[in-house]
C-alpha cells in the first residue's frame, strides 16, 4: 500500500496492480449488491406469489381452477366470479359499511386522540401520571380478550345491531393518545407560550398552534386507525348479526362458512376486499411504513 | 376519549374478572360460582388444548417473523436503487385481513389444485395434505410468518438506519468482517429494539383468531382452536358457558398485562427514568 502515497512517480508495474486491486474491490463490490438484489427479490417474490395465485383463480370458472397443469394466465378472463360476488352477495353493501365506519372511528379519534395527547402533555391535570399509566398498561388488551363484559355492556345499553355498536369500543384504544402525547411533548414550549401571552385559550393554543405543527403525525396516526380498523374482525362478528350491518371482514367470513365451497366466488372476495387498503397504501405509501415505526416511539 | 377508555376498556378489563366467577349464558341470568370456573378449567379438555395450541402457535411462528425480518431489514437497509419498491411489496402482505389471509391460503394448501402441492408436483414429489391435525398448525403459523414479517423487517429498517454510522466505520477500518459488525456491533446496538419486537409480536401471536377460523375452522377437531377461538365458542357457540369464556379471557388478559409490564420495567431500568 505504501506506493500509493507517489502513484505518479511510482514504477507501472505496482500502479498496475493498484488498478487491479481497485477493479477486484469494485467487482466485489457490485457482486455483493447482485447478492443483495438477489436476496430481496426472491423474498419479494414468496411474499407476492400468494396474492398472484389467488388473482389468477379469480379470473378461472371452477373447473379451469381445478385443472392441472394451471394456466399461469387467465386468457381468456373469466369475470363471472366478479359478477357474481357483486351481484349476487351484499359485498358492495360489507365495503360500504367498512369504510363508512373505519372512516367516522378514524375522524372522531384523530380529533379526540390529539386533544387528550395535548391534554396529558400540556396541561396540569390532577391524575394526569395515573390517567397515563393505566393507558400504557392496558394498550395491548384487546378487543377479543373482553368479548364478553363488552357484548353484556352495548347490550345493555341497547346497542346491538346498530352501527354505534360497531364505532363506540374501538374509540377506547389508548395508542393514538399516547402517540399524540409523545409527538407534542417533543414540540418547542416556546409557541405555546407565545399564544398564551396573546391571550388565546387552552382550546385555541390547541387549534391555531399544536394542531397545524402536528399535521404529520396526523396523518400517520389516521393511517393506522383506518388499517386496524379496516382489519378488525372478532368485535364486528359478534356486535352485529343483522346483514345489513355486516363489515367486509365478517361478511367475507360468512361467503367461506355458509354455503358449499366456491373457491371462485371466494378467490374474487379476496382480491376485491384488497383493492381499498391497496389503494390507500400506494398513495400514502410513507405514512403507511411510519404505522410500522410508531411501535418505535412507544419506547 | 377519557370517557370511552373508562367506559370500553377498563370496566370491560374489571368486568371480565367479575364474569369468570358467574356460571350460566350471556343474556340469561347468571349465578356466582366463586373460583369454580378457574378450579375446573385445567380439566376442561377444550380449554387446556386452546392454551396449548396458542403457546405452540406463538413458538413456531414468532421466531422465524423476527429472525426473518431482521435478514430483510439488514440488507433493506443497505440497498440504494429500487428500494422504495422492495418496501411496498414486502410490506403488502401486513395490510391483509386476517380473514383474507385465511382465504388467500385456501388456495396455497387446497389438496387439488393448491399452489404449494401443484409446485410438489412439478417437482414431482407426492402431494401433501397440508391442513391435516399434524400440520394445521403450523400453516396456521406459516401464514402468520407471511402476513408479519414486513412488519417487523420495515420497523428494524427503521432501526438500523438510526444507528450510529461512526461505529460501523471504524469497525470497517479496523477490519472487522460483515459477520462480526453483525455480530458484535448491530445485535448489541438493537438488544432494545429487539427485545421490544420478541414482547409485542408475542403479545399479537396471543390473540390467534380470525385467520384460524377462516382458514381451518379451529380443526381438524381442535388443532387449530386457540384461545380467543374458544371464548368465541364458549360465548356464541351452542354451549353456552359465559363464565368459562371469562375465566380463560382472564388468563390471556394476565398474560399480555405481565408482558406489557415486564417490558415497561425492562425499558424503564435501562433508561434509568421515564
């Protein structure tokens, strides 16, 4: 390495070899990337085949789907599985009812979550240390562990079989106020101040101050309740029986219980119910990875 | 939001101890039994066999989502080009309902014409019955591995790019091979983050439900019943045994409050304060 310090002077034959090296280091180098490449393809590849084989047997009538070999493409489409999962079922009216209540739960809590953040954050409140503490200790319950005090609650309460019965509980969850919290106790003190000199109430240093520097957070925070909510399924099968009022989830769980098998009918339900959440992902694609960092801030 | 996190948390948490010990159904009336529901409740040959299948399916699918996702995320972590689209796929699978998830993996382990047997046959290896007593579980557990390890390989993504690049510099001059910056520098650095990881996917692996019903129906006979299938049973089924669907909620609840806190101190300890 030593006659790398005078390369101009120094003799061809260790300028040569310094030029292979350089080659050598750089091919490695490149190789290793194919490597990685390599790598994440194929698991690229294991994790997408599921989804291509199930879009495939969609667009095959049943006995095209029991054929061996597969046809690895569906030419010519066949789209009576499609007509029949819009027609003839009430997914149309499961898709409604999943964005209409996944949509309100996501509003109320975004809304409420920030404030109630802001509130443990910011504000002297007497009990706010073990308001806090009883959140972060019953974060993780879930919904399907508290089936039974929950039925016997909203069924006293009357609510069974209405749409509250399926927005109510989930605005417990603790998460999105202790994610707000965090996020604002890392904002400057320095604006809030600045409001309240002006003379704005606690309300308004919320609204014209906290809320415009916490957009993003927002965002990421709708995100996350929209896909969990999107995704729940054990309290929506039981809070509800009547049709009408069935989710994607439980209603695509019934198409799979009642009936004989179709697995053409269910393979349409599977790729129709991923067109929403699939969607929303390639649009909000950023906000949807930060739903995985949020577990980081929990720390 | 106080109101609801009273109202639908915590009295249900409260009131799920004051269940266990009813004996009776959901909406007639119920009589104290005492600690009865808990003395019987190891004999009880359903709810000991859900306990059993949620610890077993917790094992066989927790180790490989992380081990898995860490070797995604370590060399996500370093990829330039194409990198955002990697994330998208690898990502995808985490936003499939578990009652989709269930669906979509009718068609990987169907007999006839699923993809797994039709790519043995290509190879010319019999075909498997892969939704039999002896392996439903561990699809069960396969199909968790798929629906999580994007997850966690995103969140350790996240991670590793946090952590401190001087490290790994001087650890390159010093010439340390890819395995040991591994070994010794990445795998320390995330002992936090990782521990995290084994607590919170465990506590998730705990509540087992929807993808078992769909895909397996809690079967054959009960090698797919776990605990939140069970209560499901107990409550809704034709027997109707509220306070057992109480009393084993209540061991599930304990433990994801034990681990809860158990992470809470473990963090807490080495930060020295909140």
């Amino acid at each position: 390495m030593s006659v790398a310090v005078e390369p101009r002077h120094g003799n061809p034959g260790a300028l040569q070899a310094i030029a292979a090296e350089h080659a050598r280091s750089r091919r490695r180098r490149r190789l290793r990337g194919l490597g990685k490449h390599a790598f994440l393809i194929v698991v690229t590849l294991l994790l997408v085949a599921p989804f291509y084989y199930v879009v495939l047997a969609s667009f095959k009538s049943s006995t095209e789907i029991f054929t061996y070999p597969p046809k690895l493409l569906p030419i010519p489409p066949f789209i009576g599985n499609y007509q029949k999962l819009l027609g003839d079922t009430g997914f149309l009216r499961w898709m409604f009812n999943t964005l209409f209540v996944a949509g309100t739960v996501t509003l109320i809590k975004v809304f409420m979550d920030s404030m109630a953040g802001y509130a443990l954050a910011k504000l002297q409140l007497t009990g706010k240390r073990a308001i806090f503490l009883a959140m972060l200790i019953l974060l993780m319950v879930p919904l399907g562990a508290l089936i039974v005090p929950l039925w016997a609650l909203v069924n006293w309460m009357g609510l069974t079989n209405t749409y509250l019965a399926l927005i109510l509980p989930p605005l417990a969850n603790p998460l999105g106020v202790f994610l707000m919290r965090q996020f604002i106790l890392g904002l400057p003190k320095d604006l809030e101040n600045a409001g309240r000199l002006d003379g704005l109430s606690e309300f308004g240093i919320y609204r014209r101050i906290i809320l415009p520097l916490i957009k993003p957070g927002l965002v990421v925070l709708a995100v996350i309740i929209f896909t969990d909510q999107f995704m729940s399924f054990i309290w929506p099968l039981i809070a509800t029986s009547s049709d009408d009022l069935q989710v994607l989830t439980v209603g695509v769980a019934a198409l799979r219980s009642h009936g004989g098998a179709d697995y053409g009918l269910w393979s349409a339900a599977a790729v129709m119910s991923l067109v929403p959440i699939g969607v929303f992902f390639f649009v909000l694609q950023r906000q949807f990875l930060a739903r995985s960092l949020a577990g980081a801030l929990k720390q | 939001m106080f109101l609801f996190f009273v109202v639908f948390l915590v009295i249900p948490v409260v009131g799920t101890v004051w269940w266990s010990t009813q004996a009776g159904g959901i909406v007639g009336g119920t009589t104290n039994v005492g600690l009865q529901n808990f003395q019987r409740l190891p004999d009880l040959v359903g709810a000991t066999a859900a306990i059993q299948n949620t610890l077993i399916f917790a094992l066989l699918s927790i180790p490989p989502i992380l081990i898995g996702a860490l070797a995604i995320s370590l060399v996500l972590a370093r990829v330039g080009r194409g990198a955002a689209a990697y994330r998208f796929f690898v990502y995808f699978p985490v936003l499939v309902p578990g009652v989709v998830a269930g669906l979509i993996w009718l068609f990987l382990t169907n007999v006839d014409f699923g993809l797994f047997d039709n790519v043995l046959r290509a190879v010319g290896v019999q075909p498997v019955t892969w939704l039999g007593s002896d392996t439903a579980l561990g699809v069960l557990a396969a199909l968790d591995v798929w629906r999580n390890v994007g997850y966690w390989a995103i969140f350790f993504v996240a991670a590793i790019i946090g952590l401190p690049q001087e490290l790994y510099q001087a650890a390159s001059l010093d010439g340390a091979s890819t395995a040991k910056r591994f070994w010794y520098l990445t795998l320390p650095l995330m002992r936090r983050i990782l521990f995290f990881a084994i607590v919170v996917s465990t506590i998730w692996g705990l509540q087992v439900f929807d993808t078992a019903l769909v895909l397996t129906n809690g079967g054959p006979g009960t090698a797919t019943t776990t605990i939140i299938f069970r209560v499901w049973q107990y409550v809704f089924g034709t027997n109707d045994k509220v306070g057992f669907a109480a009393a084993i909620s209540l061991v599930l609840i304990v433990a994801i409050l034990t681990l809860t806190l158990a992470q809470m101190r473990l963090l807490r300890s080495r930060r020295g304060d909140d």
